[in-house]
C-alpha cells in the first residue's frame, strides 16, 4: 500500500502533463492522416514514439548513478522552473491577456499547410507525412520525457511515471481513432494550470528535500505547497483580469 501511495503522485503528474502534450500532437497527426494518408503518418508517429521511448530506457537507469541529494536539488530547481513557466502561460490565458490554445484552429492551419505540398505517388511513402507527425510526435514527446524522468527519478518510480504517460498517450490515441477529429473539447488550459501547480510544488519540495528541509508531513507537505501555489495564481487572475478594464480606459483617454 505504502509503494502505491508513493507511486500514486508521480503516476498522476506524469498523466496529466502528457495528456496536454499527446492532445496537441494528435492534432497534428490527425491533420496529416486525414490529407495526405494514414500509412505514412502513423509511421512517422510510431517512429516518434519508439526514440521518446528509447530516450526514457536508457536515460532512466543513468540517473541512478546520481547521488539522492543532488538528483533532488537539479530536479527540483528544473521542475520549479517548469512548472512555473507553464503556471505563467495558463494565468495569462486565464485572465485573457493570451489567446487560448485552439486546437481546431491549429487543425485548420496544418491542413491548409500540408494541401498545398504536391502529393506523394500513391505507391509510395508521403516522406513529408512522416517527418511532420515525426517531428511534432518528438517536440511535444521531450517535454513528456522531461517530465517523467523528473518525477520518477527524484523517488525512483520512472515505472509509474512512464506508465501514467503511456495510459495518457493511449487515452488520446483512442479518443483521436473514435472521433477522427482535433479534441478541441479538452480543457487543455485547465489541464496546463493543474499541471503547473504540481510541477512547481513538486521542484519547490524537492529542492527543500535535497537542500535537508524536514518539510512538516512529509509528503502531505506538498499538498500544502500546492495550495499555495494555486492560491497565488487564482488571485494574479482576478489582479490581470481586474486590470484591463483600467488599461483600456487609459489607452482610449491618451487617443
């Protein structure tokens, strides 16, 4: 039981970060499969995921060389950074100072792109379909392998992280094959905040954990860091949002 509950944060993590990642590249794969065929994205796809793969079984066993402490405090500092800067990406679009993610668009935009390259023959491989869904299978993969070999090998649990982002890639890949169209229903900015907030909860007690901190519970302390973390945030969105109006007067008045 104990193992489960150790396993059960990094497992969580590693799913709700991929699930973002895997939704964008599913966009991309579903708008190469549907114009210039299956075959040749699904390859490229497959191909993406096979290096992503290879990267975590080779990296994750190195970083166990690493002594507990230090492995920690990199970590931790990196996860805080990252967490951080996905943080600051969702409380902007939160507030609508960003535009939100729109995958449909995103869609459109891929499809145009890619109708206007000429056709492979049709008894061969579309080269330009497999490097595209192997190039965004890869780009939004390393934030994935990032992120699971950070939260599992802070506590040595790279199995249930990976395992939460194979279930996160196979969540999407399943609901792309039924749907056959971009998952614009996703709520990929609330996904993205949540993800943030436990990222940087995550590097802020790691860093402590590798700095000696006896942190108050222990684990349950990063609970109490992710409150804080979501606190903060939820009230730079009311302080953004609050604040516009104001700029907006102010722009019409110097006009």
């Amino acid at each position: 039981m104990s193992n489960w509950i150790q396993a059960g944060p990094a497992l969580t993590v590693a799913f709700l970060a991929s699930l973002v990642e895997c939704v964008e590249a599913a966009t991309i794969v579903l708008a190469v499969g549907t114009v210039r065929g299956w075959r040749s994205a699904l390859v490229g796809a497959a191909a993406g995921l096979a290096l992503l793969t290879a990267l975590v079984v080779v990296l994750g066993p190195a970083l166990g060389i690493i002594p507990l402490t230090v492995l920690q405090l990199v970590i931790g500092v990196l996860l805080l950074l990252f967490g951080l800067s996905w943080l600051r990406k969702a409380v902007l679009r939160a507030a609508h100072v960003m535009p939100l993610h729109d995958e449909r668009r995103a869609f459109a935009s891929t499809t145009r792109a890619l109708g206007t390259i000429e056709p492979a023959a049709s008894d061969g491989w579309d080269a330009v379909a497999v490097v595209t869904t192997f190039k965004a299978v890869v780009l939004e993969g390393i934030e994935v392998v990032f992120i699971v070999l950070s939260v599992g090998a802070a506590r040595h649990m790279i199995i249930p992280a990976s395992l939460g982002a194979a279930a996160a890639g196979l969540t999407v890949a399943l609901a792309a094959l039924v749907l056959r169209r971009p998952l614009a229903s996703v709520p990929e900015n609330t996904l993205k905040f949540s993800v943030g907030v436990l990222l940087a909860s995550f590097g802020a007690f790691w860093i402590g954990e590798g700095l000696g901190v006896h942190w108050p519970g222990a684990d349950f302390s990063i609970l109490g860091l992710a409150g804080g973390f979501l606190i903060l945030s939820l009230l730079t969105i009311v302080a953004l949002r609050t604040r516009r109006p104001v700029l907006r007067i102010r722009a019409v008045k110097e006009a």
